[in-house]
C-alpha cells in the first residue's frame, strides 16, 4: 500500500509505503544534474516537470515544477512504485541538495504547522548547520525541537551526518 501526502508546498508530494525500496540507512536523490542508473529514480525524473526527487526507505519525495500538474503525475509516479521491489545499491554521499530535500519533505512541514521554519546553512565535514525561521527563532523549546525531531529524522535516515549545529 502506498499513501500519499500533500504537504504545505503545492509543488511537493511525499509518497509512504508499506514495505520498504531501500535499505534501512540507504537514500537515492536525484535532481535536474544527476546522471541517473536506478531504473525507478530514471523513469520518474523522466516524467515531463520534475525537478528533484529523495528515496527514501519507507518514503519518496517528489518536487515538480510550477507548470507541472500532479493531477497527471502522481498516478504515473504510483504505477512505477508499485512495480518496484527492493533496490540494493544507494547512494554513498550526501549532497547539500539532498539535505534540502530531507528538510522540505520530513522536517519543513513538520514546523510550518507552527509557524516555523528552517534553513540550510551550510553542510560540510559530516557537520550540517542549521538556523531557525519564523516562530522557531525564538521559541523558548527551540533546542528541543531540534534534539527530538530535527536531529533525530536527521539520524535515522543520514548516519553519516555526525555533528548538527543551531545557528542563530
């Protein structure tokens, strides 16, 4: 079973299985720049509109662009998932960009319910900085929304991340 969630951006659609596409701690990401190899990640950003999409073990996040319409995308998007089985090579290194594309699907809507929000600052080093947005700035539970959500979706699906910064 697969269910898909619309989030506060009308350009993003996060899709969650049942079973999972991946290894427990593996990603795939793919953007405009990417030469891709794995068939599903090819054939969906092959789809006429999509920017950049994340792999996920048990989600896939899906960015289109403006003129795209997920009317006709979502339906082509959930016919290549429920064709797919496991996929045993991921990707090895993390790129800033999909950082980002974790942020906008599992961490952004979860602050925007409140107000907030979060920026990228910087990821080098296995070290990834951050700064609060909006009513997160300055939000006395500031430090535990970033332990207890934030680094924690940051940990369980990038490990490799080894240090996460509040910047201010």
């Amino acid at each position: 079973m697969i269910e898909i969630e619309n989030t506060y951006n009308p350009n993003v659609l996060n899709f969650y299985f049942d079973k999972p596409l991946l290894p427990q701690e593996g990603f795939l990401f793919a953007d405009k720049h990417t030469d891709l190899q794995e068939s599903l990640i090819k054939n969906i950003m092959a789809l006429d509109g999509i920017e950049r999409v994340l792999l996920l073990p048990d989600m896939l996040f899906v960015q289109k662009d403006k003129t795209a319409d997920f009317d006709i995308l979502a339906p082509q998007i959930m016919a290549f998932l429920t064709g797919s089985t496991l996929i045993g090579k991921t990707d090895d290194v993390l790129s800033q960009n999909c950082i980002e594309a974790l942020i906008e699907s599992r961490i952004r809507p979860f602050l925007k319910r409140d107000g907030g929000d979060i920026e990228l600052v910087d990821f080098s080093c296995n070290t990834l900085r951050l700064r609060f947005e909006g009513h997160c700035k300055g939000c006395p539970h500031a430090d535990q929304t970033l332990k207890n959500a934030v680094i924690a979706i940051i940990e369980k699906y990038f490990p490799q991340i080894k240090k996460v910064i509040r910047e201010a």
